[in-house]
C-alpha cells in the first residue's frame, strides 16, 4: 500500500516501486528484484524518499525528496549509473509527476 506520492513506473520489459525510503526495480521474467535506492524515512517528515518513477527505453528516471529539498535522477539500465540532473525545492514547486523521453526528463 502506498501514501500519496508513491507509486510505480513500468516499461514494456520492467516495472519499479516506490516506498517510505525504496526504489526497487525488476526486469520482467526475472527473479531478481534490485534495490536502487535505499533512503532514509523520517516518519511524518520524510527524507531522502524516493518517488515517482518512471522507465523509458534503457533509462529510468525517479524524483527523490530530502525535505524540503529535491533532486531527480536517471538512472541507466545498460550501464547501472544514476545521474542527478536536477535539484529544486519541493514546497515552491510541489512536483507530482515524472515525464522520460528519449533526450528528456520533464
């Protein structure tokens, strides 16, 4: 069961979920399921929690929020790198989803 703000990303070959403090990722037909992100949950406050996911093509991109701050990340299915390409503070813009295109994250 997931809280608001929570919830999945999935792709034609792999799903993720997201929940207080995780970002788990599996190809379908696997029966490995890989933790990308472990954060830090703060109870009411939550910090360094990963949400709203989205997969497209090889790459995944997900929002994490250490409050009141937070940054999205790609992370690259192919090469297993996460890079972070933008931060910004989550009470001014109140981001609620993700978007991936081939060149883009919006």
């Amino acid at each position: 069961m997931h809280g608001s703000g929570w919830g999945h990303g999935y792709g034609p070959d792999a799903v993720t979920d997201t929940g207080r403090g995780w970002l788990m990722y599996a190809t379908l037909g696997s029966e490995q399921t890989l933790l990308l992100r472990k954060g830090v949950p703060g109870g009411d406050n939550p910090r360094d929690d990963p949400v709203f996911s989205v997969i497209q093509g090889e790459r995944l991109a997900y929002a994490c929020i250490t409050w009141p701050r937070s940054m999205v990340t790609v992370y690259d299915r192919r090469t297993k790198l996460h890079s972070s390409y933008f931060e910004y503070d989550q009470p001014s813009l109140d981001v609620f989803q993700l978007l991936l295109s081939d060149d883009y994250v919006f």
